[in-house]
C-alpha cells in the first residue's frame, strides 16, 4: 500500500517539503489488512472455505473465472468426516508438465504450516534445461478432523487419488498419457507408494540431502544413547563421517 501511494493523502505527499509521518496503532494492523484484501476480493470475516467456494462457484457474485482456469481439481469439505481438496497446474504448468516431465523425471515433496490452518501442500517439480526447479502441480488438502498433527494428516490414498487426478487432467499428448519415467521423492514411503500406484512402472530414487538428514539424525540418536567411552564415541563419529564423505 505504500508503494502504491494507498494511504490518505499519500497522493499528494511530498517527502521533501512534508513533516509529516504515520503512527499505526497495534489494532490498525487487522483494519488496513482487512481493506487491503477487500481490494482483492476477500472478505476476511468469512471462513477461508467459504470464500474459496465462492470464488469456485460460478453461480455466486465472487465467482472467479481466472481462478477456475487454475484449478483442475476441487472438493469442498461439507461434512467433517471429509477433507477440503485443491489441486492448481495453470496452462502454462501443464506445457511445463509435458516439456520436462513426460518420459523424464518428477520431483514430488510435501511442505507444512503453510497458513494458520490445518492444511497440507505437496508441490511436483520438473527439472528445466538450466538444472533448475519448475512446479508444474500444486497438491492442497485439509488433515482429517481429530489430527493433532498436521504433518500426519495425509496418507497413501489421499495422494494418490490427487495424483490420479492431475494424470487425469494431463489428458494425452500426441497420442501418449503422461508418464514420468522417474520419481524423485524424501524418505516418505507414502508418497513413494502413491507414484507406484499411479504409474507402476516409474523408478523412484531418493533424495541424497533427505537420505544423509536421516543418517545423521540416527547417528546422533545412537551415538547420545549409547554407554561407553567418549575415546569409543569419538572413534565411532569418525568413522561414521568418513563414510558419508565417501559415499557423496
């Protein structure tokens, strides 16, 4: 907003003839914020649900097409035995998808705490010409009602359903549905036997950086349990590097 010149009478400030300046109070932060996304087209004193749905909804006043174009999968949450479901590829992720990712390599991680609820998001990347990362599929979804964590509210099931729709919304392409040929995933055997379930030939690889973080946490983890002399400590934590640093 200040960049913008938002505030009243930003228009006509001059910084160097104005002694002017504004105090925020800690209740203004909640105000202009909810102006500012009022703006967009948020009215943050509904539930984030309710506005997505009308956002989705093409019957509603707040009904956005652009949005909709976004979106290849959506599933309301309307009981609390059930989960809220939103999958994104724009057009230009989907030609994304078929450059560098059919018949090549898909990378798939889950992130958490992306908001102040309780939802989950796994994002698929291909790798372009220039080595680097390009999502072409966005995988958002509520925990069950009754987890205390949100980290372990996903399963097999509920990503392969959302992988199976993304498959689904790809189509064919001259004449081929996509396949990526090799997964690249953490140590998570959920979203590995997610991959297997949709494409049954795909080769998964793990991640080095994933696997060596689970070797290190378990060394420590042994290391901190075990009885013994730190001399025997010292020689075993040793060791244990010299091994990591042959194997990368």
């Amino acid at each position: 907003m200040v960049t913008t010149q938002a505030y009243h009478g930003m228009d006509s400030y001059n910084p160097q003839t104005s002694n002017v300046r504004y105090n925020l109070l800690p209740h203004d932060n909640s105000t202009l914020y909810r102006k500012f996304n009022r703006t967009l087209g948020i009215d943050t004193r509904k539930a984030p649900a309710q506005n997505l749905d009308n956002w989705m909804n093409n019957i509603s006043v707040d009904f956005k097409p652009e949005l909709q174009d976004a979106v290849f999968y959506y599933s309301p949450r309307t009981q609390a035995s059930e989960r809220l479901k939103l999958c994104i590829s724009t057009k230009e992720m989907d030609e994304a998808t078929w450059r560098y990712a059919h018949h090549g390599q898909v990378v798939l991680d889950g992130t958490f705490g992306v908001c102040s609820s309780r939802m989950l998001l796994f994002i698929a990347l291909a790798i372009d010409e220039e080595g680097k990362g390009v999502p072409i599929a966005f995988f958002l979804f509520s925990a069950p009602t009754g987890t205390r964590a949100t980290h372990a509210g996903y399963n097999t099931a509920i990503l392969q359903e959302l992988l199976q729709q993304w498959k689904d919304h790809l189509g064919t392409h001259n004449g081929s549905k996509f396949e990526p040929f090799v997964g690249i995933t953490d140590t998570d055997t959920k979203e590995r036997g997610a991959l297997l379930g949709v494409w049954p030939l795909i080769s998964l690889l793990l991640c080095k950086f994933h696997i060596r973080q689970c070797w290190t946490n378990k060394r420590k983890a042994l290391l901190r349990a075990a009885g013994g002399s730190k001399f025997w400590k010292d020689h075993v934590l040793e060791r244990s590097r010299s091994l990591e640093v042959r194997c990368v």
